[in-house]
C-alpha cells in the first residue's frame, strides 16, 4: 500500500525528481526497480519508481498538451549523442556493479579509475545514459585531469 509520504510532494521547499520519456512504461519501471532497488510507487500514469532519496517519473510520449504547447515528447532515438544524464552516487562501485550484472544490467565498460573517483555507465531499456560513480580521489582533493583543448 503506497504512503503519501512515498510520494513526491514536499511540505515546504522544493524537491528534485527525474522525468523519462518511455518506450515501454513496464519494462522501465521494473529496470529502475531491480537494477536500483526502487520502490514502485505508482505503476502507471505516471509511472513513479522511488530511488533512494529520489523519484523517476516515467510515462509514454505524447503530443502537446495545454500546459507544454508545441512540445512533442519522445524516447531517444539515437544512444550515442546524449545531451543529458542520470548521475548515481554509490558507496561501492564494485559492489553495485556485481550486483546490477547479475541482475542483467549491461554496463559499457567495467568501473574505471578516473582518478577523482571510479565511475562506469550503463543505458536503461530506452537508451537513456547512466553514470554509476563512487567519489575516491576528489575526497582528498584530487580531481580529473582538464578536458584536451580543441584543436
């Protein structure tokens, strides 16, 4: 039985969830559910998996509605150019990353050491980009190298 406090709706102030246009609203709930260990909240319209001290709302696309007029909403069509990402923090990378394999999460590499912490990325059933990281080095104040100028 879901708990209003389950949902996400502040008292006071303002709290910060994550919106994902989906293909299928059933497939991504149990992806955010098993790999992340949410808690379905609402299973549908919209669909709302609580993850830790977050939500994600996810719901099919759709036209414009009144409240968002000329806008179309879509799953990605291309995975290889994103624009924005999901950003997890974990305690223990190399736990979570054994775990979510042997849940069926397909990882693009391994966790690697980029020196201000260890981090690696996975993408949900959309294509949707996520990076898994643990803070290592910028807790003692070391910090990735710069990006390469451009050329």
């Amino acid at each position: 039985m879901m708990s209003t406090n389950d949902l996400p709706a502040p008292e006071t102030g303002l709290l910060l969830t994550h919106f994902l246009t989906v293909s299928d609203v059933a497939r991504s709930r149990a992806f955010y559910a098993d790999i992340f260990g949410g808690q379905i909240v609402l299973a549908e319209n919209p669909c709302i998996v609580k993850v830790a001290n977050s939500w994600i709302i996810m719901n099919p696309g759709g036209g414009p509605t009144p409240d968002k007029p000329g806008i179309t909403l879509r799953p990605p069509e291309a995975t290889d150019t994103v624009s924005a990402f999901l950003n997890v923090r974990v305690a223990d990378i190399a736990a979570f990353y054994a775990d979510a394999r042997n849940k069926g999460a397909e990882f693009l590499t391994e966790p690697l050491d980029r020196k201000a912490e260890i981090r690696c990325y996975l993408s949900d059933p959309d294509g949707y980009l996520i990076e898994i990281g643990q803070a290592t080095g910028m807790l003692e104040g070391i910090f990735a190298d710069p990006p390469a100028e451009p050329c």
